[in-house]
C-alpha cells in the first residue's frame, strides 16, 4: 500500500514499476489506485488485464536493454481473475 497525493491542478499521472530478475519471467496483476473520494472504483483501466490484452494505458520500457521489447497477457500464474501480464523471458 502507497499513498500519494497529487498537487493541485493535475489530472493524469504515470505510475511506473521497475523489476529485476537474473533469469526468466516476471509476473504483474492486479494494480489498483483509487480515489479517497470512491475507494470501490479502480482509477487503472485494465488493472487486472482482465481484457486479455494490454489495451492503449500499458506501456513496457527497458532503458538497459532496448532489444527488450515487452511481454504479453497470459491465462496461467495469475493472481485473481483469468490473466496476468508476463514479462518476456530472456
């Protein structure tokens, strides 16, 4: 759990997430922020990758290794749900 308070006047923000592994594939579900204001509503479209893809909000970034190029949505080792998002193996 993490908390932060947006100033005032902005309306968008980036959350981003930074993994290390020495081998293999890392796992990401279930990614939730919400609003004091209505706490039952996650403010992450996709936060689950319910979808069964990554949708337009998702973007993967490697500034070590640029021939890294992302992963994908997959049906096994997820959390809740039916899918998970995958980081590519190396």
């Amino acid at each position: 759990f993490y908390a932060f308070v947006a100033p005032a006047g902005v309306s968008q923000a980036m959350i981003a997430f930074h993994f290390t592994t020495d081998w293999g594939s890392w796992y990401l579900d279930d990614v939730t922020v919400q609003s004091p204001a209505n706490p039952s509503r996650n403010l992450i479209d996709n936060g689950a990758f319910e979808s069964g893809n990554l949708g337009s909000q998702w973007k993967f970034c490697d500034t070590r290794f640029s021939w890294l190029t992302g992963g994908s949505v997959v049906s096994h080792t997820h959390n809740f749900g039916s899918y998970a998002y995958e980081s590519q193996g190396m």
